[in-house]
C-alpha cells in the first residue's frame, strides 16, 4: 500500500469521526480536532523512505512506523509559545521537511496551551543514539523554519516503535486529547 493511499484512508477515517480536514495553499493537510482545539498539520507528499503514518488514541501522539536493520525510535518534541498561530505548525513542518524529509515529521498544535509537538521516526542502534540524532534533527528542523527559540522548557521524549505497537496503533481511533 503506498502512502498516498494511507493517508487518504487516515484522512477519511478521521472526516468520519467529526475532524475537519484542509489542504493547505503549502501543500500540507491540516486536521482540525472536533474538541476545536487541537490541530494535526502533516505532508501530502511521500518521504524517501517511505513512512507509514497512523493517529493513535491522543491528538499530537503519532505515530511514524519504518521498517530497517536498526531499531525504528519515536520521538516526540513539545515546544511553547508557538502554538497560538496555525501558520508556525506549517513552518515547522517545512523546516523538518526541509532538512530531515526521511524523518516523516508531523507536527501537532495545542491553541489553548499554545504548543506545537512534533513527532517524527529515525533509526538507531539504541535509545542513546536515537536521542542523539533526535536533538540534531530538531535543531536543524526548528533552526530551518525560522522560528524563534522559546524561553520556556521543551519537553522531549524517545521510545522504541515495536512490531506489536504498529498492530495496536492500526485499530485504533483518532481522539483528542
């Protein structure tokens, strides 16, 4: 199945559970939560490798799966005081896209707490590895969107994506948080 293929299903799975679906003037679809505060902003197009995206149970917890000889690590970066704006979740997008395409970032907005949270894949040899390269992928996504640094603290974290959680994740349904 090409990603194309997935995402549009993602896309009519979400529509069909009350999320407001948007293609974006920038390419990027834009997926409005039904609680009208939480914002999913991902790619339209497919990265090299290909990366299979589903929504798991939270809004901004998603999940990027690859397959490849090294362990496959999710890491998820929130950042203040940038959410407030849906524009700055395209310019981090693209900044990611810019720099680490093969990553399959996505970005979430929360507009009550004004953060954006980006999830993206890599692999690794282990989770000191995936955190190490982790941190230099944000840097240069963050740096290559032009946003400022934020004053407040950024949350960061690195798990291993297992075989069982990309079967999990499958069935489940998209919700806000």
């Amino acid at each position: 199945m090409s990603l194309k293929k997935d995402l549009k299903e993602i896309l009519e799975e979400a529509e069909s559970q009350g999320w407001r679906c948007e293609l974006q003037k920038s390419g990027h679809w834009r997926l409005y939560a039904p609680d009208g505060v939480n914002i999913v902003t991902t790619g339209s197009t497919p990265t090299d490798p290909p990366r299979y995206v589903t929504w798991s149970r939270r809004c901004g917890d998603m999940v990027s799966v690859g397959r490849g000889a090294e362990m496959e690590y999710r890491l998820t970066i929130t950042i203040p005081q940038h959410g407030w704006a849906e524009e700055h979740a395209d310019r981090l997008l693209d900044g990611f896209l810019a720099t680490h395409p093969e990553a399959g970032p996505v970005v979430g907005q929360d507009l009550e707490a004004a953060t954006l949270t980006v999830v993206f894949s890599l692999e690794a040899e282990n989770v000191y590895e995936a955190f190490e390269r982790g941190r230099e992928v944000f840097a240069d996504g963050a740096t290559a969107s032009g946003l400022s640094s934020p004053d407040g603290p950024v949350s960061a974290s690195v798990e291993e994506v297992g075989d069982e959680e990309v079967a999990r994740t499958s069935e489940r349904e998209l919700e806000p948080a």
